[in-house]
C-alpha cells in the first residue's frame, strides 16, 4: 500500500496543490493528514461541484489543484468539469475513490458507479489512471497522469481502489456532546405518532433508524446524498394530508443547502425536517463538517420555514418534537449529535426496489392527518 505522506509529498514535487473536496472512506488517509497539515491549504467542500469552482479559481492563480471525491460524487462534478474546467482549459488533478469497483462487495448505491466509472472518464477525454498500492509503480503512473495534464492543458484522473492507500490513526476533534446520534433516533421514533411517512438520509442515520424501528412507512436512502429533504419535499406535496418527517444529516443538508429555499418557499405544512448534526462526515471517516460555522437553523429560518430552532439534550428534543406535531409547518429542528456510531452497524436488508415497493403498499393504507 502506498503511505498517505509519501503520496502527498509526491504530489508536491509534481507542482500539485491546493486540495479540496469532499470526504470518503477510501480517502481518508489522505484527507486526515491534510486537515491536520498547515503547511499544505485543504478546503472542505460542501459538494463535488463546488469543489471543481473552487479549483477553479486556484487556476485563474496560476496554480494546478487537487480535488478529491467519491465515485459516486463524481455526477455533481460533471456538469462544472465539461462546462467548467474542460472549455477554459484549466488542469487539475481528480482523485476518484473506486468504490462498487466490480469483483469487489460494495454497498448498492455504488454498484452502477464503480461499474461505469473509467469508462465516463473515457468518454469525457480525460486521461486516467488507476492507483496500483506498488509505489514504484505509482510513481511512474503519476508522472505520466502529471504530463498528460501538461500536454493536453486539462484535467487528469487517479482512480483509487480499495486497500492501496495505507491506513492511518483516526484524528477527531470535535466537540465532545452526551445526545448520541442513535439515542435521538430512538427518541424521535418514541415521541412520534407512528403514522408519519419517514424518509432518512443515507449513510447511518438511515442504518441507526433500521436498527431502532424498522418499519414500512420509513424510506431508507442508501445514495443520492443531500436529497432526501427534496424527496420529502415531493412527497408533502403530493401527499398533503400525511404528515412527512425527514431524517438529515449536517454534510447532506450542507451539500444540497438550496433545498432549504424551495422548501421554505412552497411551505408544505405537512413536512418537519429534523437534521442531526455531529459536525462531521460520520460514515466517511469523522472527517469534518462545515456546520459548526453555519448557521443551519437560521439558513432555515430566513429561508422561510414556519419555525427553524435548535436543541441539543434529550428532554428540550422530546418536548420540542411534541410541540410542532400539534403544529402546521413545515418546521426545521436541528439536533446537536456525539460523533461515532455503533461498530459493524448492519444496512437495510431490503433491496432498494423492496423498500419502495414496502414503502408505496404502506402509503395505500396509512391513515392521514
């Protein structure tokens, strides 16, 4: 396996550098050590798109970034990459996690990703490579990904597998809460009637939610992150005497921010939109959030929500859940969360077309509000 350091200093030679991006796994050698390096500027990104604008803007400087992202992020960098970067000719380096690599167990949402990945890389002209673990073999590779961009004056590719960066020692810094994350799932299944329609983001909270109560009228998310606030959004409208509860985390809510103003703006007063907030990219490694400076209750508020507040113990959760059930909204509650999860949480055993199939025969029968 290749050492994390080793790789970055490498990419300094290569004149690579600044890095954003957004969090994965399989990258988290790489993004750990950056957080914690001053002397090398790492920005956290909110989503893929925005990463590729922020490369950008180090390119107008005259310098040739590194953005790093999950394969199946790599959509939200699609449009910016071939309206963006590949039309003014700005290079930079992608370094793409390959997760759902094929031959490889890998979670659904990233089975059709890791199947079409080097082949979307192809089809848009771009130069890539595949990250082997033999670091003398690397280093040729990258030289060579290193030219292509030169010669070529566009963006170039690093697909990284599973198991080639070494792994290192977790390093999070976040602030220390006693609410767990699961213990306010648990209480938000507790004080909720049991007929609200549930749509849960992906990652763990829709696993912690599986593990509490799994039920039919819960709509697991194992993708698309950032859009299970939109989906619950669609289904308030369509579904005006149900209520609808939507399950988020502070990196989805992050990721997809505009929600908040089409939200605000149709008003759905069916739909309450509870967001979990630890920090940090939990399922990612602990990496950190933006959240900590962003105001996310009050992005809500002036975004229109009926009511947007924060709580951060268990009895102000209970006692504020109870309070918008007897209220129209749509309401916007954040929960400050304790990072870390139980270890070996188990997925939804349901397929994804199992859940929606569960989760439309439940909707026929479910009594309204």
């Amino acid at each position: 396996m290749v050492d994390a350091i080793e790789l970055i200093e490498f990419f300094d030679n290569l004149g690579f550098g600044p890095y954003t991006g957004v969090p994965c796994s399989l990258l988290n050698p790489l993004i750990s050590y950056l957080e914690r390096d001053s002397n090398r500027l790492y920005v956290a990104a909110a989503s893929e798109g925005e990463a590729m604008g922020i490369a950008a803007g180090w390119n107008l400087a005259g310098r040739q970034p590194v953005i790093l992202m999950q394969n199946s992020g790599f959509g939200n960098a699609v449009n910016p990459l071939t309206s963006l970067q590949l039309i003014y000719h700005f290079p930079c380096l992608l370094v793409i996690s390959w997760r759902g690599e094929p031959g490889r167990p890998d979670a659904v949402q990233h089975r059709i990703m890791g199947l079409k990945m080097p082949g979307l890389l192809a089809l848009l002209g771009l130069s890539y490579t595949v990250l082997t673990g033999d670091w003398e073999v690397d280093r040729e590779k990258l030289q060579w990904l290193q030219g292509q961009m030169t010669v070529l004056n566009q963006p170039a590719a690093l697909i990284v597998p599973r198991g080639t960066i070494a792994p290192v020692t977790k390093y999070i810094q976040q602030p220390q809460r006693s609410l767990k994350r699961q213990e306010a799932i648990a209480i938000i299944c507790q004080t909720l009637r049991g007929d609200e329609l549930l749509i849960s983001t992906t990652g763990k909270i829709s696993r912690e939610l599986y593990n509490t109560k799994d039920a039919g009228n819960n709509f697991y998310m194992v993708g698309s992150m950032g859009c299970a606030s939109a989906i619950g959004l669609g289904l308030a409208l369509a579904q005006p005497q149900r209520r609808v509860v939507v399950l988020d985390g502070d990196g989805a809510c992050l990721m997809k921010m505009g929600n908040l103003s089409t939200i605000g703006h149709y008003r759905p007063a069916n739909l309450i939109h509870l967001v979990l907030d630890n920090e940090a990219y939990d399922s990612t490694g602990g990496q950190a959030s933006n959240s900590a400076t962003a105001s996310l209750s009050g992005v809500a508020k002036e975004a229109g929500y009926r009511t947007a507040q924060q709580v951060s113990d268990p009895e102000a959760l209970t006692e504020r859940l109870q309070t918008i059930l007897g209220q129209p909204g749509p309401h916007f509650l954040l929960i400050k969360v304790a990072t870390g999860a139980a270890v070996d949480l188990p997925r939804p055993s349901l397929t994804p077309p199992e859940m929606k199939d569960r989760f439309q025969t439940v909707l026929k029968t479910y009594p309204r509000i």
